[in-house]
C-alpha cells in the first residue's frame, strides 16, 4: 500500500471514530423526554381541542361526542406512533388552548390553529397538516384563468373581509382588480357558479366545503396565501415533535391525509 493510501485510510478512519463518538455524546447528553415517556407508559396522547369549528371538531348533536377532522387525525396520529397509543379528547376554549397545554392538561393541540411565531418560546410546532390559506376558484368553461396573474381585466367574487395577500406583485395586482364583494364566501362561490363573476378568491375551507356540496368550480394554480395548521407540544417535548411529524409526513406520502380530508371536506 503506498503512502497516499495509507495516509487516506487513517484519515478516514479518524473521521469515523470522531463521528462515532460525536453521536455517542450527543445520544448520552440528550435531555429525556419524560412527556413521551409518560405517554407510553400509560399509552394515553392527551389532545386539547375547541369542538366549535366544523368541520374540524364539533359536537355530534346524536352522540354528544366530539368529531371532526382533527380528531380523526388524533387517532391515525397515535396508531403511528406507538402500538395501541389511544386519544383522550379534552375540550378547552380556543383563547385557552395554549394556556391548557402549558399547564399540563393536554399534549398536544389539535384544533386548526396556525402557525404563531410569537409562540416559538413556550411551544414548538409540528410540520404543517392544512393549507386553509386563500385560492383561486373559476368554471371550467372559463378559459385563460390558470393562477393570479391571468385575473387583469377580470371580475373576481370576494367576501366582504377579503385582503390581498401573496407577494408584494401579488398584493398590487389583486389591489387593482375589479373585485365584487359578497357577504360571505359561500355567497361569492354561488356568483361564480351563476355566473356573476369569473373568478373567486376564497379560504380554502370554505371552496373545499362548497366544492363537496356543488360540482362545477375548479381550484387554479397554488394557493395564494398560506395560512398553515400545525400542532403545537411543549417545548420539552422532542421526542414527541419527531414522532408527529415523522407520522405526518408518513401520512401525506401514503395518501392518508389526502383522504381524511376527502372524507371531511
């Protein structure tokens, strides 16, 4: 073997030892993550939830349960993240979720809330599991609307709170268009259906909730705005953030989170 090999070989074996032992450090100094070690223990997730948002969660006035998208998600989320994991449902005000989960009485919060950075000290957040941020809907005879900026010299249906959002370009184009306010934004997809308007921009819940009473309105383009729901845990949770997402992430590449909201919406 000559010298440069020698030399190659023993470099190369320094960088695994000093790999090796870097993870070694780095597993032993890890801080224990004792709300996951409880939950396993008594294979309870605890979730923190404000059923008045359907159809997230709500009551069902026959069971007087709580259902709902969310907590569908609960469960599917506990049976990939640990054998025979089972939810405990607990129902708290939605000003009192973030307080409810410091406090210890949950978790996690599963209740269609968004990103908040002003958050970041006391919780931290799973990966996204809904955009409910604003789309672009049109008929399908309307031809030459393939995203935002196929909309100059066109009538867009609005609800009445309705903001430009998206990039600056985006915000000063959506600013001069010639927009028709609605009530609300059902109202503003039920012109577009009749005609009214050629295009609508909405919240993604309310076209995907329209969309599954009404054929005949197309979503274009991607979303113009996001406005992401994740799930919050406590900060000392870093075991249980890399179980959720992991899970979440599992579930958006098999398609299960595609069809929990097929299901819902």
């Amino acid at each position: 073997m000559s010298k440069r090999w020698r030399w190659f070989v023993a470099a190369a074996v320094v960088v695994l030892v000093a790999l090796g032992a870097w993870l070694l450090v780095r597993t032993l100094t890890r801080p224990v993550d004792e709300i996951w070690e409880r939950i396993v223990g008594t294979g309870v997730l605890r979730v923190c939830t404000d059923p008045s948002w359907p159809p997230f969660e709500f009551i069902d006035s026959a069971t007087g349960q709580i259902e709902g998208f969310d907590i569908d998600l609960a469960w599917l989320l506990a049976e990939r993240m640990a054998p025979g994991l089972r939810v405990q449902v607990v129902s708290v005000g939605f000003d009192g979720l973030y307080d409810a989960l410091l406090a210890g009485r949950c978790d996690a919060v599963l209740s269609a809330l968004p990103y908040d950075p002003l958050r970041t000290e006391d919780v931290i957040y799973s990966v996204a599991y809904f955009n409910a941020g604003q789309v672009l809907l049109t008929r399908p005879e309307v031809a030459g609307i393939e995203g935002v900026d196929d909309l100059e010299g066109r009538v867009v249906g609005v609800d009445w709170g309705f903001v430009p959002q998206g990039d600056p370009r985006q915000r000063e184009l959506l600013r001069n268009l010639p927009v028709r306010r609605y009530d609300t934004a059902a109202d503003a997809l039920r012109a577009l259906h009749a005609g009214e308007v050629e295009a609508a921009i909405v919240d993604r819940i309310s076209a995907l909730s329209y969309m599954r009473e009404c054929d005949g309105l197309v979503v274009v383009g991607e979303p113009i705005y996001d406005v992401n729901y994740i799930i919050p845990v406590r900060a000392e949770s870093s075991t249980m953030l890399e179980k959720l997402d992991e899970a979440l992430l599992e579930m958006r590449q098999d398609g299960t989170m595609e069809a929990l909201q097929g299901h819902w919406f």
